[in-house]
C-alpha cells in the first residue's frame, strides 16, 4: 500500500482560511467514510481532531472542518490562528483491512 | 479515564529484536469495542503505522515492514506488546501505542517511547 499524499507544506496569515488535500485511491479513501485528521506540535503526541471524514472530537475548535471528494480527503482551518501551527497528519481505513497514513503537512502561520 | 503507558528499553543494537509493551491504564484490553495498535515516527519524519492488535487475537500489519512485527497480548497484565526482529537504524523512531475505535481513528496514545538502534 502507498502512503496518502498531502502537501509538504501550507503557509497562511492569521484569520485566513486554508484547505489541503490527502489523495488515495478507491481502496482507501475513495471506498470508505473513515478518515481522520491528526494535529501535531513539535515533540508532542498527535491529537485526533477529524474523524469519519467530518466529525470533530468533544473540545476541538469548531474553525477545524473535514471533507471529501472521490479519493481525496480535506481539512480546512478557518480563523487561522498562532496555535494552529502544526504537522497534520490525514490517516484512512484500507480494503485490506489495515490502516494508511497521509505524508504529512506542515501548516505555518505567517 | 483510560491511559496509555510505553515501556521498554531506549537502544537496541542492530539486528537484534526490539521488544515493547504497552500497559492499559482503568481501561481493558479485552472489551471487544477497541483495537490496539503502534505506531512509529522516526526523527524528524512522518508519522507510520505499524499494526493492531484486536481482543480476539487478530492482528493486522503495515505490509512495509515485511513480517518483522509481531503484536501480542496479555490480557491478564490488560497489556499489549511489540516485537520486531532485525532492527537496523532506519527502525531508530518514538514508538507510540495507540487505541484505535471500531471506526478505525486513534482517540488514545501514550506518551511515546524512543528507541535508537545502535551498537
């Protein structure tokens, strides 16, 4: 199985919105409705912050939205704010029964 | 409410067998409703799977690491365990376990655990 392609990196200015992608295939994202978004701080644990695709977890900011489309999975940030400076990280369920993970973005806030 | 502690030793010398547990904390392992699972990331790099482990035994793995892992349980420690043979230094990465819904997102990590191949 091949890793789900993200954007090195996403760079916006406070306020703003950004979007970015996780591209997989019909085995993965295309064929199933569980994806999840994961935000993580330099030497921190990862935190879930999108699940099945558009849910959000209890206490994440609701400016954190999750979308799809065919094989690809998106996050949007609204409000960008200095917090929200991070590696996210999008993850699927596969037909194989195991588990994909995206590349990986950096987003910098300006 | 549920933790997640790693445990095991920091440098493991290559070709040797890197050995993990992961203890559960006022939780089981055993519910039937989670799965559990590790997850590596080497210095500096992405996140990657590595596989689950479920209460009946079945297991599942990321086909990269080519048969090396190996995930156990002990459900009377409600503990779960990594095993993967043959270590080299690209397997040098904080060690996550993590539980893993039945709609396959992680909602549980522990703290991470580093392990450096290194002779």
């Amino acid at each position: 199985q091949s890793d789900l392609t993200q954007p090195a990196s996403v760079s916006g200015s406070p306020g703003q919105s950004i979007t970015f992608s996780c591209t997989g295939t019909s085995s993965d994202i295309g064929g199933f409705d569980y994806v999840s978004w994961y935000q993580q701080h330099p030497g921190k644990v990862p935190k879930l912050i999108i699940f099945d695709v558009s849910n959000r977890p209890s206490g994440v900011p609701n400016r954190f939205s999750g979308s799809k489309s065919g094989n690809t999975a998106s996050l949007t940030i609204s409000g960008l704010q200095s917090e929200d400076e991070a590696d996210y990280y999008c993850i699927s369920y596969t037909s194989s029964d195991t588990l994909v993970f995206g590349s990986g973005t950096k987003v910098t806030v300006l | 409410q549920v933790q997640l502690q790693e445990s095991g030793p920091g440098l493991v010398k290559p070709s040797e067998t890197l050995s993990l547990t992961c203890s559960v904390f006022w939780g089981s392992v055993s519910t039937g409703i989670h799965y559990w699972s590790w997850i590596r990331q080497p210095p500096g790099k992405r996140l990657e799977w590595i596989g689950y482990i479920y209460y009946s035994g079945t297991t599942k793995y990321n086909p990269s690491l080519k048969s090396r892992a190996t995930i156990s349980q002990d459900t009377s420690k409600n503990q779960f365990s990594l095993s993967l043979t043959s270590v080299t230094a690209a397997d040098t990465a904080v060690y996550y376990c993590a539980r893993l819904t039945g709609y396959f997102h992680f909602d549980l990590w522990g703290q991470g655990n580093l392990v450096t191949v290194s002779s």
